[in-house]
C-alpha cells in the first residue's frame, strides 16, 4: 500500500491525500478509526447481534480491495504494534458493553468469538469452509448472536 496508490484509488492527487493524511501511519490511523468506530455504531438489539450484523455483514460483501487493505493494516500493525491500541480499548468497551447488556454474555462471547475467528480464516485466505458450509455459518453465527 502506497499513498501513490492509495490516492489514484480514492481519485485524489497525492497532494490531496497528504493534506489530509501527512503520513502513511496516519492513514492507517485513519483507517483503525474508522474501522473502530463502525464497533461502535448504535443498532437495534443486543451488543453481540450488533458485533455480528456488522462482522457479518463484511464477510458476506468480502471484496479483493477489502482483502488487500486489511493485509496492508496487518503489515502495519506488525510494524508499528501502537497502532493496535484503539482496537484494544474499543474491544474492551465492547466486552464490558456485553457483560453489562446482553443477557447472557457467555453466549454472546462465544458468538464474538467465532465470529471473529471467522473473520480471521478469511483474513488468511486459510478456512476449510466449503461456499455452502460458510453460508450455513454465517447464518448460525447471525441466530446466535440474536439470541
């Protein structure tokens, strides 16, 4: 991932993108922020239905340019491990969000728990999930988050 790229990607002139994002760390800051934010997004329901329709709902709509930046936000983060701390605190709140509002927070840790292990396969490229078995998984994790 270069800003070159990354500028031709979002129709900017380099210029533009660096008037907005001075470095490539601040982009992937920028990047984190956002992804961060969308953790917190108020939704019907309890938190972990809402971790899951969000998580979900990515690995439903999984795009190559999804995959290639969450690669380039990997190397990052192995290069820089601060940048790891928004989403530190953000599943931080998130869990004592769970524990404080659903429930039954076991259940909802192991639905964020799978869903999250789900995310990684696909991360990797390593998941032994035939297309229908992913389908079928999506849609249990989707009930049982829902509780």
């Amino acid at each position: 991932m270069t800003l070159d790229a990354v500028a031709a990607r979002a129709g900017l002139s380099k210029g533009g993108l660096l008037y907005n994002f001075p470095s490539k760390d601040a982009l992937l800051r920028g990047m984190i922020e956002r992804f961060v934010g969308t953790l917190s997004a108020p939704s019907a329901g309890s938190v972990a239905s809402r971790i899951a329709e969000i998580r979900l709902a990515k690995l439903e709509a999984q795009a190559d340019d999804e995959q290639r930046a969450s690669h380039s936000m990997l190397a990052a983060i192995a290069e820089n491990p601060t940048l790891l701390e928004p989403i530190k605190a953000a599943h931080a709140a998130l869990w004592a969000e769970i524990k404080a509002k659903d429930k039954d927070p076991d259940r909802a840790l192991l639905a964020w728990l799978a869903v999250e292990g789900l995310c990684f396969f696909e991360l990797f490229s390593t998941s032994p999930l035939s297309a229908e078995e992913r389908k079928r998984t999506i849609g249990r994790l989707k009930a049982m988050a829902e509780g």
